[in-house]
C-alpha cells in the first residue's frame, strides 16, 4: 500500500496555513486537522474545555499541550482509514512535536513533510487585522494581542524547524505572493517529499 500523506503545514499566525489547507485537503484528499478549528469549536459548543480555551486564546497564548495533543490524538483515531493529514496549527511546542511523532510512528504513518510559510511581521499583522474586522475572531481585533502570537510563535514554535530538520523533513516556503502561487509551491515542495 502506497504511504500516507501526513503534512505539517507551519508557519506564524497569518502566514495562510488556513487558507492553503483548503486548496491542499481537496487536491491531495487529506483531512484538515487545524487545532485552532478544533478549539474554536470547543468554544461555540460552550463546553468546558471551550470556555478554558476562549480565555487563554484571546489573551494570545497558547492552550496546553495536554489538551491540544488529546484533541489531535481522538481526531486522528476517528479516521483511521483516511489517506493523510494536513496538520495545520499542530505542533506548536517540541512536547507536541514528540507526541505526534509518537502517536503516527506507532501506526507506521510517519510525518512526510514540514512546509513552513515564511512570512514577515508587517504582512501578518497586516492581514490578520484585516481578517479581524471581519471575521469576529477576537484574537484578530487587536494589535497588541497579535504581536503577542508572532512573539509566542517566534519562541515556543519556530524552533521546531530545528526538530524537523534534523529528521530532513524541514521545507522554507515563500509565503508572500497570490494564494495561486504559494499552493503551487506547496505542492511542489510536497511532491519533492512524497
Ligand atoms: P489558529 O487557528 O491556528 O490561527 P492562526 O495561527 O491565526 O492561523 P490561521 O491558519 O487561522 O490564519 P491564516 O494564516 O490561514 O490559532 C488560533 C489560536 O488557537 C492560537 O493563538 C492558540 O491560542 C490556539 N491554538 C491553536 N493551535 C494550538 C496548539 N497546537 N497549541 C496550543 N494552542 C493552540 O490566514 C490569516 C489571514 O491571512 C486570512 O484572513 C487570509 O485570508 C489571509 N491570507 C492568507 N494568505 C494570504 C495571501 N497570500 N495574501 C494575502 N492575505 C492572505
């Protein structure tokens, strides 16, 4: 049987993870794992664990790993038969980066490739300020909470790429440009791993 497909799609808040995910999911037939979806759900639903999230989400920061990684662990196991993922937002920190690792060499199904969107400061806060007059994401509506994610990203998640890389896994990719464009880079970049 061919391997399956398991892509991180990385990159600081803004950086069109989100957005690529939606092109990626229907060429490759992947399911769209975004933790962010996840625990923006969690918070509709009005559940516990939702409104723990919503807290610690407006402030910027990020949730902890035991509930991130639970959440991608049931995900992952309801769809067993899928032909991959593209992880989306997931991991954030080296612990989750471990867990994953462990939770897809333990089926066999190991990451294929890391892809992550480079972008600079202005453009992400730029775009993010632009989605959050629309979107109602209040994470999005302020500045200062903004700046808080791309500070957060730059010291808990870019040093991740130091954990991939040393599996030879790690792949830059321009994220600035036509959203045309940064797919066709993707895809590019993930037939280079498959
Ligand atoms: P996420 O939902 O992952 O949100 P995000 O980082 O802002 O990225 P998103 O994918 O939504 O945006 P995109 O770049 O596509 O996380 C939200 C919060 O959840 C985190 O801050 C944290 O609190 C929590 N969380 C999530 N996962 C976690 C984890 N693993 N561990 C702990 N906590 C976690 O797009 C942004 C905007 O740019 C869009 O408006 C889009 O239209 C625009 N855009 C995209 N591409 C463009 C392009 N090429 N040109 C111009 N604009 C573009």
């Amino acid at each position: 049987m061919k391997n399956k497909l398991n892509i991180v799609l990385f990159g600081p808040p803004g950086a069109g993870k989100g957005t690529q995910s939606e092109y990626l999911i229907k060429q490759f037939k992947l399911v769209h794992l975004s933790t962010g979806d996840l625990l923006r759900a969690e918070k509709e639903a009005g559940t516990e664990l939702g409104l723990l999230a919503q807290e610690i989400m407006g402030r910027g920061d990020l949730v902890s790993d035991d509930i991130v990684i639970a959440m991608v662990r049931n995900k992952i196991d309801a769809n067993n038969k899928a032909t991959g993922f593209i992880f989306d937002g997931f991991p954030r920190t080296k612990a989750q980066a471990e867990a994953l690792d462990q939770m897809l060499n333990s089926k066999s199904e190991p990451i294929t490739a890391m892809l992550s969107l480079e972008v600079p400061e202005e453009e992400l806060v730029k775009r993010l300020l632009l989605r959050g007059a629309t979107s109602g994401r209040a994470d999005d509506k302020d500045e200062s909470i903004i700046r808080r994610r791309i500070h957060n990203y730059e010291k808990d998640t870019a040093p991740l790429k130091d954990y991939y890389n040393a599996q030879g896994k790690y792949r830059s990719v321009v994220g600035v440009g036509s959203i045309a464009d940064i797919t066709a880079r993707l895809v590019d970049a993930i037939g280079q791993h498959a």
